[in-house]
C-alpha cells in the first residue's frame, strides 16, 4: 500500500466527517484554507497520480463516497502535493442536481471534460 493511497483514504475519512454531520460550511472552510504547498521534490505525486489514487480509495471505502468528499480530498493532496487545485461546485435546475469536481488551471482533471456544460458553478475554493 502506497503512501500515497494511505492518505487519500485519510482524506476520505476527514471529509466523511464533515458530510455525515451535514457541515458543508465546514468542509468548505477547511478545503479554502488548505494552502498550495510549494514543490519541492521532483518526484511529487502527478494530477493523474493523485486523480486514480482518489479513485482507488473510494472503491476500498466501506460506503458510498459523494462527488464533494472525493473533490475535497483531491484538491487538498493534489495542494499538497503542490499542485493550485480548485474545488469546484455547481448546480443544475431542472431536475435539481448539485455536483462536485476538481479543476487545475481552467482544466477538469476528475470528472468528464463536459461537466461545466452541465451545471452552472456556484463556487470556486
């Protein structure tokens, strides 16, 4: 098990927390204040490392990982990992559905590249 892997199933866990008490304005605070770290080392996590890793994670947690736990975790490793990640999350009216994802320089890097064309984003952090 990757160190990696380890932590993004930490991540999980915290951002779970968050949800399952229905702390949204919480979640949305700790991932705002989750500085950019700088890269220092050449042989940091890539955005396509840290996006399957996430993904691997969720298939190993015990229960249903929402779009929003999984976006926050990202962006906080791929931060971490001294990438400027966005959180980012939109909504649609009719039928009303929200929805998170990640977004690194305009470019969306978790979900399906037409995702901006089908919710309108609320918020940036």
């Amino acid at each position: 098990m990757s160190l990696l892997f380890l932590r993004a199933y930490a991540m999980l866990i915290y951002f779970d927390l968050f949800v399952s008490r229905g702390d949204f304005a919480a979640l949305h605070q700790s991932v705002r204040q989750f500085a950019v770290r700088p890269r220092k080392k050449a042989h940091e996590a890539s955005v396509e490392q840290v996006c399957s890793t996430v993904d691997v994670a969720c298939i190993w947690y015990w229960k249903r990982v929402l779009c929003l736990q999984r976006s926050a975790a990202t962006v906080c490793l791929l931060r971490r990992a001294g990438v400027p990640a966005q959180l980012v999350i939109g909504a649609q009216q009719i039928p009303f559905k929200a929805h998170a994802w990640v977004e690194v320089k305009g470019c969306i890097v978790n979900d399906k590249d037409y995702t901006r064309e089908m919710y309108v984003v609320l918020d940036r952090c």
